[in-house]
C-alpha cells in the first residue's frame, strides 16, 4: 500500500534526522536541546519567553539552555530596550555557521537529489512537505492540551 510505505519513510526519516542532529549536537559541545535553540535562533532573535513556548519548556529551562549556550559561544543575551524585564537572545552568526556547516553534506546530497526531479515533481513534494508541517504542528497543539482525567490523551 503506497500510503502506507510513505508514512512509514516519513517516519524513518523523522527517527534519522533526530539521531543526526543529536550527532550534530555532540560534533558541536552541546545538547540536541541547545541545538534546537540554535535552529531558531539562526532565523533571528528571541525573547527568552518566546524560545520557552518555540522549545517547549520552562523559563528556568531556557535559562539554563541559553547559559549553555552562551558559554559555548552561540549565544548572546541582552535586556529589550522596548521592555527591560524581557531578554532578547541572539545567534551568534560565526557559531552558527560552524553548525550550518556540519548539515552541508546532507544539504548537498539532498539538493542533488532534487535535482533529479522535474518543477511540478518539485512543486508537489514542497506541497506535501509544507502541508505535513501544518499537519504536525496541529498535532503538536493537540497533544499539548491538558491530559483527560486519569491521565491519558484522549485519541
């Protein structure tokens, strides 16, 4: 069953990508947790609250993250000049690439594959990509939702 063999390479892919960013992550003195901070620091900086709702996690985790993250040098932590009780949190571009630079093989090879496939395949694959993303972050906000009683996620 086609569908079936694709969701199954989805999440193959999925269990492979988290095995190599915790790779990337040890290559680079820090936790795939820090390595998920980096990721969304890359794309601009964040309040400290902002990185604990992205992250999924505490403030005192983030804190702890972005402590990490500054003594190995990836990070840079300021007050908000429009609000000083917040922290703004940013990446520090020449660490940032040495992390980018450890995805560069895969980046290629993947971008060589594509290569292979003509627009509309291209179009279609970035369509699905896309709209699975959408799929998973409302999957994400539906098992963020408080437990049933008793505990368990209602299905």
């Amino acid at each position: 069953m086609p569908v079936a063999r694709l969701l199954a390479a989805q999440q193959r892919a999925a269990a492979r990508g988290t095995v190599l960013a915790e790779l990337i992550a040890a290559r680079l003195g820090i936790t795939p947790t820090d390595l998920k901070c980096v990721h969304l620091l890359s794309r601009g900086p964040r309040t400290a609250r902002a990185l604990a709702d992205e992250l999924r996690l505490t403030r005192s985790a983030v804190t702890a993250v972005v402590d990490r993250l500054e003594r190995a040098g990836f990070a840079t932590r300021n007050r908000d000049s429009a609000d000083r009780r917040e922290v703004v949190v940013k990446a520090v571009p020449e660490r940032v690439a040495r992390a980018t630079a450890l995805y560069r093989p895969l980046y290629e090879r993947m971008a060589e594959l594509v290569s292979g496939y003509t627009d509309d395949q291209v179009a279609l694959l970035l369509d699905f990509a896309e709209r699975s993303d959408e799929i998973l972050a409302e999957e994400v906000g539906r098992l963020s939702e408080p437990p049933a009683p008793g505990g368990k996620i209602d299905s």
